[in-house]
C-alpha cells in the first residue's frame, strides 16, 4: 500500500507541474488521448507482470504486438479471411508464443532473456517477410471493429469530455488480472513460486505449469493489446510497429510495485505506472519539444525502480535481523 501511495502522488506532482507549464496539457484533447494511451499500454503492462512476479521476463511484447498488429489487418485486406477467422488466427498465435516460451523454459532450462530476446527478433523478422514490409491497414468495411479502439463513452454531466473506449476493455482486463492474482490459488502460486521456486516446488506447486501459465496469460495479452493498437492507429508498418514497447510494460510494472526478484506485484500499481510512464512522455513533448529522449526517461525510471526495489530489500532484511536480535 505504501509503494501504491507513492507512486500515485509521484503521478499526481508530475500532473499538477505538467497543468502549471503547459496550457495544452489540461485540453480536453490532451487528457482523452492520456487515457487512451494508458488504457493500451496498461492492457500489455499487466500481461508483463504475471511474468515478472514468477522473477521471468519477456522482451518479446514489442514484436508480439508487431506479428498481430500486422497480422490481423493483412488476414482481413491481403488474404480476405472473414473476421472470426482472423481473430480467431491472431489469438490462437499469441496463446501459442506464449505456450512456446514457457516449455522452452521450464522443459530445455533456457533463460527467460535468451528466449525472449530471441522471440523479439523472431516475430518481427516473420512479420516483415509475409508482409514484404509493406505497410497493412484496415479497409472502410472494418469501421465497426475499430469502434473498440476508437469509440468514446459519454461522461454524464461533463459536456465535451468522453472516456475513450479502450479504457473499458483496461478495466475489465485488470479487474479480472487482479482476481486472478490475489483471490485465486493459481495466482498466490505465481506469486510463492517469484517469492522462492525450489520451496514452492517442495510444497507441492507444479511449478512449470505456472510458468507457462505466466507466459501464455502475457502473450495473450500482447497479442490483445496488438489488436486494440492497431485498431488505434488503422494501420501498421512491421519496420517499427510495437518497437520498443516491452519498455514500456517492463518500466509501467516496476514502477508499480512489481519486484524484478519476483514474488511481489499489484495490478493497480501497473495502471498508475503505465499513467505516469505516458504522462512523464506527454509532459516531455509538450514542454521541451524533445521527444526524441523518452526512451531516455523510461531507462532512467526503470534504473531508478529496480534501485529503489534493492534499496528497500535491505532495508527489510536489515530491520529483520534488528528484530531477531532484540528477541
């Protein structure tokens, strides 16, 4: 709760700075595209820390986004599949990398950040070669689906200000990622088995199973997010399309509250990092015009967690031994 506490009046100072140097941030515009924006990137920040609470890592999120986000309009416009179909193709290609991730760790012992790395090179490589890296996009027929990216929910009693869409699919992702982690016993067993895999092992956790649980619900996830952000923007280039977005998730999830040691981690925490994260990325572009150093703040956010994360382990393992010896 403190971590969660800090966090959001970290978010709420850089808010309240963010209204006082810059007019165009507190537009109406301005703050319906914040939302949005934290809506899309949340939906893959939650899918990364069902990994990162089991102490794994998935660098691939990017070009998992990449291969769907390109997929799905090239199976539609290019290959004229019907719409259930595509989905259908798309979502079983995201459930399938995420199930090829997890046994290529738990059955072959490969490290999450080989595996993954790979997959990042992997994915994108495919993508460019079935596209012929040629940009894909949406025809006029698929207005309708792209309502779910781009359609605005009315806020009664505030006229010229609409919650975007993807927002509602935000919340209906974390409220169920959040049951899932804390009121059910798969999710308490990610969460021992991060905390220490051989006595989560020893007490009777198939401990495999929850790591290829873990990386199936982030490419599921991924693969989702592919799909909402592509509806966003219509159309996709494999060249640079998802590029660098695992940055993103990775920084909004330790920003959070999750533990990069594992075993730690809060779905809501997620949601005001990816908020901050964009905001920080907002406030950049509006005030300095520079927006070519965002990544330079997200590496620096991520340092400054993964620091903090070590700085209070020892403070914890140094207060407990305090105690010990007092008794």
């Amino acid at each position: 709760m403190k971590k969660l506490l800090g966090i959001f009046g970290l978010l709420l100072a850089v808010c309240l700075f963010a209204t006082w140097a810059s007019e165009s941030f507190r537009s109406g515009y301005n703050i319906e595209n914040l939302i949005r924006r934290t809506a899309l990137f949340g939906v893959i920040g939650i899918g990364v820390t069902f990994v990162i609470v089991t102490g794994g890592i998935d660098l691939s999120i990017g070009s998992v986004i990449c291969l769907v986000g390109c997929g799905l309009p090239w199976l539609l416009t290019v290959q004229h599949w019907s719409l259930p179909a595509a989905l259908a193709a798309v979502i079983a290609v995201s459930v399938g990398i995420g199930l090829a991730h997890g046994l290529l760790i738990t059955r072959l012992r490969l490290q999450p950040f080989i595996v993954t790395l790979c997959g990042l090179m992997l994915y994108r490589g495919v993508t460019r070669g079935f596209t012929a890296d040629q940009t894909v996009g949406f025809a006029d027929g698929y207005k309708g689906l792209r309502v779910l990216a781009t359609g605005k929910i009315p806020v009664p009693g505030i006229q010229g200000f609409e919650i975007p869409a993807p927002w509602a699919v935000l919340v209906v992702v974390a409220l169920a990622a959040a049951v899932f982690l804390n009121r059910t016993i798969y999710g308490r067993y990610l969460l021992a088995l991060g905390n220490n895999e051989n006595a989560a092992r020893y007490s009777g956790i198939n401990t495999s199973r929850m790591i290829v649980l873990a990386y199936v619900l982030c490419s599921t996830l991924a693969g989702l997010g592919g799909v909402l952000f592509v509806l966003d923007v219509n159309s996709a280039q494999p060249v640079d399309f998802g590029n660098f977005y695992e940055l993103y998730a990775i920084a909004a999830a330790v920003l959070g509250g999750c533990s990069l040691r594992g075993g730690e981690g809060s779905i809501l925490g997620v949601i005001i990092g990816t908020a901050l994260i964009l905001v920080l990325r907002n406030v950049v572009t509006l005030v300095t015009n520079h927006s070519n150093i965002e990544f330079a703040i997200i590496g620096a956010v991520i340092l400054a967690g993964v620091i903090a994360d070590e700085l209070v382990k020892r403070y914890a393992i140094r207060r407990r031994a305090a105690r010990e010896l007092a008794q």
